[in-house]
C-alpha cells in the first residue's frame, strides 16, 4: 500500500521539536535525526528501533516488523497522543545508534 505523504507531514509536525527528516524508500519513509535512521514509517504506522533508551520510554510499546522479514521494532500507536515521549525516545535512538559509515568515493573512470 506504501505510506502517504499526510502521514509524514503529520508526524513531522506532531515531532517538530526534533530536527527530523523523512527520506521516501520503496514506497515508505525513514526517519533520520542526527544523520542516523532512528525509525521507519511503513504502511503509515511509526516503527522505531528497539533500543534500550527506547524501550525504557516505551514500555507499553508492543513490538511488530515494519515490513515481512524485517526484524522487530517498537511500533507506536497509543504513545503519539504523549509526543514528549515519542521525542525522548528517538532522542535515545539517535544517541545510541552508530553513525553510518562513509561511502567510498569511486575511482574515476581512466
């Protein structure tokens, strides 16, 4: 079905205090904070990855896979209407998630 663009609107409003940015991949979107991807949005539902920051911000969180084979992440539904601890908890994301490696630059063609 792939995630709607109202959908990301909507969620980057509901998080605006965070300096979000959505980047669409395969019909649904990543979320990056910090340069790193903190959370998925997949048939418009919000799936943040399961760190222990998260986790401990998101308790009543039930866990689901974003997308068939995926491994699991926190899927939020109930914790947008408290969006502090949405924001918290990708702050944890972000802080305990690596950063991505840098590409290598290609040869140029000879």
């Amino acid at each position: 079905m792939g995630t709607r663009t109202g959908t990301i609107e909507n969620l980057l409003d509901t998080l605006a205090p965070l300096p979000l940015s959505a980047r669409k991949m395969f019909g649904e979107y990543a979320l990056y904070l910090d340069g790193k991807v903190v959370a998925l949005v997949c048939d418009d539902q919000l799936f943040l990855k399961p760190t222990p920051g998260a986790q401990a911000a998101l308790p009543d969180c039930p866990t689901a896979p974003p997308y068939p084979g995926a491994k699991l992440h926190l899927l939020v539904t109930d914790a947008l209407d408290d969006p502090d601890r949405v924001i918290t908890a990708l702050k944890s994301v972000a802080a305990e998630t690596l950063a991505p490696k840098p590409k290598k630059q290609k040869k140029p063609k000879t």
